[in-house]
C-alpha cells in the first residue's frame, strides 16, 4: 500500500472501537472507557486507508494555553517503516497551537521524537500487581468538593500548566484523598478505574512520606486488588512501591519540546502521573 493512499483525518467518537483494537495490539491496557477519557480532553487525529480501516491514531491534550501532552500515538503493526508515525505526529503538531510540548516516549518511538525536535527529560517507571495489606494512614482524609480547588492549584504549581478539566474529569471517574497542614490542603492523590484494575495518580506532594502515606490510604482499602502507579524515576518511590507488590513492569523516556526550566520555588512535586499519556 502506498502512502498517498492513507489519510489523516481527525478523531472523532466513531474511530474508537478501532483505536482500541490498536491499543489492544500494541499491548497497552486502555478500555473503550480510557479511550473515551483521552479524546474528552484531547484533539486528535487517525490514520485511515482507502478501505475505511483505522492504522493510526494520536492525541494531543492541551492544558490551557500553558502546554500540552501528545500521547496515543500508534501505528499498525502492518503499516510501520512507512513513515506513518511522521505524519500522525507532524499532524498533532499541527494542533499544538505554540504551545510547549510533552509527551511519554517508548524506546522505539525516541528516534523520530528527537528528530522532530523533543529532547529527553527524565524516566517514567510503571508498578503494578496485586496490593498487599497496607495499614491505614492516620494524616490522610477523603476529599470533598470544597477541596477540588486547592487541589487544582497544586498541581499547577507541581505541573507547571493549568489542568482544572482534568482535575474536574478525574474527580467525576474516581475520588481523591488530601493530606492538610495547618488546616490547608497540602499534598493529594487520585484513585480511579483505569486498564486492568485501577490507577493511583496523579499524587501531588511536598515529600515522599505525604506521598507514601496519600498512596497508602487508598492501597489499605485495596488489598487484593489490581493497581498501577507511574512514577518519575528522580521521585525515590519505586523501591516502596516495589516493596509493597507493586512491582517495576516497564516505563517510558519523558520529553519536552522545548525544554523550559522549572523555577526551584516550588513547594510540592509530582510523585505519580495521571498516567503516562497526560502526565
């Protein structure tokens, strides 16, 4: 098959039941609802054939006017070496608008992402498995609505963008939990469905103990249970995580066109990732 003869279009609903039969391909544990999820907050674009067959998809996912995360991008095993993953990629940054970029690179993909200008940042690492029993912490609390606010105002601070949607969206899939000092929300995290079981993130803290207390919190409740954590491999969490069953599966390469660096001021620092597509 030629490659005039693929097209890109956008994403729209109707390409999802293919974008997970791709997913499904490449080995990655998305659902038609995590799917949904990704396009709710994203644009995108798909690869189609003459024949109507989906080949190809990729998201972007802007966070305001402060950055974005590309994400989703795959291509049909049949159709790699075609230069495919090019024009889905060129396409998405089509729709970035001038904003900074990031996104969660394979080993594979890392060559056409330095080509095309993204520069390597840091290691994503992936725990998953069964939790063991985790007792309850003492200086963690359920959140409530009155909460959301400050805890999407740390995780721009973490983040460095604005991600109210995403907060909003996650806070309608899951529940989050708040550590306060001094009466104020400090540190948070998020537990919602997510791929084979569920997924704890993002997890926003000003140490690793808040961080490992806001996780045990939801893992005490969990036991047996099936849980994913992506951690920044700086962040020192992994050997906890690892420690308490969730074991090191995999990973991912964090990239950032351009690379903007983050000013030392702030108080709190991201422990655990949304996921790896939207950071």
């Amino acid at each position: 098959m030629q490659e005039r003869q693929i097209e890109i279009r956008p994403f729209g609903p109707d390409h999802l039941d293919a974008a997970v039969r791709l997913s499904q391909e490449a080995g990655w544990p998305h659902r038609l609802e995590d799917w949904k999820v990704a396009l709710g907050l994203s644009n995108g674009v798909v690869a189609i054939t003459a024949d109507d067959e989906v080949v190809g998809t990729t998201l972007l996912t802007p966070y305001k006017t402060d950055c974005a995360t590309i994400n989703m991008v795959i291509v049909a095993a049949s159709m790699r070496g075609r230069g495919l993953g090019r024009r889905l990629m060129e396409a998405a940054l089509a729709l970035a608008d001038d904003r900074p970029l990031r996104l969660t690179a394979t080993s594979d993909g890392l060559p056409l992402y330095e080509k095309l200008g993204f520069c390597q940042t840091g290691a994503v690492v992936q725990h998953q498995g069964l939790v063991a029993a985790v007792a309850k912490p003492a200086n963690t609390e359920a959140a409530t609505k009155a909460d959301i606010s400050a805890i999407t105002a740390l995780d721009r601070e973490a983040f460095g963008a604005d991600r109210s949607a995403l907060i909003e969206r996650l806070a309608d899939l899951g529940e989050f939990a708040i550590i306060r000092h001094n009466g104020k929300v400090a540190a948070f995290a998020c537990l919602r469905p997510f791929g084979r079981g569920e997924v704890v993130g993002p997890v926003v803290a000003p140490d690793i103990e808040d961080a490992k207390s806001l996780l045990s919190h939801f893992m005490s409740r969990k036991t047996g249970a099936f849980l994913r954590v992506d951690t920044g491999a700086e962040t020192g969490l992994g050997p906890w995580l690892a420690s308490h069953s969730l074991v090191h599966v995999g990973g991912g390469i964090t990239m950032a066109n351009p690379v903007i660096k983050r000013s030392n001021s702030s108080t709190v620092t991201t422990f655990a990732l949304a996921n790896q597509a939207l950071g």
